[in-house]
C-alpha cells in the first residue's frame, strides 16, 4: 500500500498535469482515438514538437499517459487510474461541502422558523 506522502504527490502530478488547457485536450485526444503517436497529439493544438513533447513529458511523469516505442515512432495510451485517484479526491470533498451546505441550510431555516 502506498503511503500518504506518494498519494499526496501522485494526487499533485495529476492535477498539475490536468491544470493545462492543452495538455487535457491531449488526454481526451488519446481517450478518445485509444492510441497517438506523439505528432497527433500535438497537431490539433498547433504547437511545435518540443512543445508538445514538453506536454507529454508532464502527462507521463504524472502516469497519465504511457509510452509504447515501436522502431523509430512513440505511441502513447490513456492510463485511468491517477484519473481514478483524482475523481475519488473530488467525490469525498463533494460529498463534505454537499453535507456541510446541507447543515447550514437546515440551521438557517431553523432560525428563520424562530422569527
């Protein structure tokens, strides 16, 4: 089992890779065609290929995306799971404020009852 500092820090990649317009459209890109060559992912976005390796570079290092090398070409696929960990973390924290709004309603309409 992983400790919480790795989960903390897995949880950081995740959303600091997530944090960029570009590179999240790179992730839905790969979602949705199963597999990209690292040309496809920057093409849509108009960037140069370092730009776009610099983007890859980051959704890799946060495990979001994985790299298959086959001769000369890099493929990359979407791996879920860190998408898994960071819609987990936002599920729990909704479920908080949902909870806490839902009691900060009822108290104010139990003193607005009051008069």
């Amino acid at each position: 089992m992983r400790n919480a500092s790795a989960t903390a820090e897995a949880l950081d990649a995740t959303f600091r890779a997530l944090s960029d317009a570009t590179r999240r459209g790179m992730l839905a890109l790969v979602a949705r065609k199963g597999e990209c060559t690292a040309s496809e992912l920057g093409t849509p976005f108009h960037i140069a290929q370092p730009t776009a390796s610099k983007h890859i570079a980051v959704l890799e290092s946060a495990g979001l995306v994985e790299r298959r090398i086959e001769g000369r070409e890099h493929r990359f696929r979407l791996v879920k799971r860190p998408l898994d960990g960071a819609q987990a973390w936002i599920e729990r924290h909704q479920a908080f404020w949902e909870a806490s709004l839902a009691r900060l309603d009822a108290l104010l309409a139990e003193e607005e009852s009051r008069g």
